[in-house]
C-alpha cells in the first residue's frame, strides 16, 4: 500500500503549499506589489488566488479518491483472505478520477506561479515607468 501512500503525501504537499502561497501573498502584498491598487496587478492577483484555491479543490478530490481506491484494494485483500475472489492488484489508476484531479492540482499549482511572477513583474513594470508631470 505504499503507493497511495506516496500518491497521498503528493496531493497533501501540493496543498500544504497552495495554502501557504495564499496566506503568504495576501498578507505580504502591500509589502512585496508597490502598485497593489493597479487594475493589471490586481487582476493577477486575483486570477493567481483563483488558481490557488482551485488546486486546493482539485487536491481535494484527489485525495477523496485515493481513498475510495485504498478502500477498493482493502476490500479485495479482504475477500481474497476470506477465499471468495482471488486477490486483485488495485491500481492508483483503477479510478479515473485520481490521476486528472492530481494532474489538474499539478497545472493549477503551476499556474499559480506564473501568475503569482507575472503580478510581481508587472508591478515592477510599472514601478520604473516613467511619470510625467
């Protein structure tokens, strides 16, 4: 049972991060964005929380079924013990579910950064613009 084991911590890591990035940047945003208030830099920060709490969301049912697969692979240890089946191999694949909502975690996570860079460098844009008086 190692392997949901590992496929477990992976989702747990990624929302254990996600979580971190979210608390993180809006707490620190006023420190690290000097133009906060700017629609473009706003609008990455939005789209770069949304990307968060999705990942924790998708983190979330993969976790859910992960789960439905240990209890799968229990229950055919089970019966398996029990001499009604013979003992099936359970999959981390065998439900569908598992590998799209860890590979949706994945890209969200992914493009959380990418937004989370590019609101950092299009305040940093902004901020060496010059103004004109």
């Amino acid at each position: 049972m190692k392997r949901f084991d590992v496929a477990l911590e992976i989702s747990k890591q990624l929302i254990t991060l996600c979580s971190a990035m979210l608390v993180g940047v809006s707490a620190l945003a006023n420190s690290i964005l000097n133009n906060e208030a700017d629609g473009r830099v706003f609008t990455a920060l939005v789209v770069l929380y949304i990307f968060l709490c999705c990942s924790i969301i998708a983190g979330l049912f993969h976790l859910g079924a992960i789960t439905n697969l240990v209890e799968v692979a229990e229950r055919t240890t089970v019966d398996a013990s029990k001499g009604e089946e013979k003992d099936e191999f359970v999959s981390l694949f065998d439900n569908k579910w598992a590998p799209i909502s860890l590979i949706c975690q994945q890209g969200l996570f992914l493009f959380a950064i990418i937004s989370l860079i590019a609101a950092l460098l299009i305040d940093r844009c902004i901020t060496d613009l010059p103004t004109s008086t």
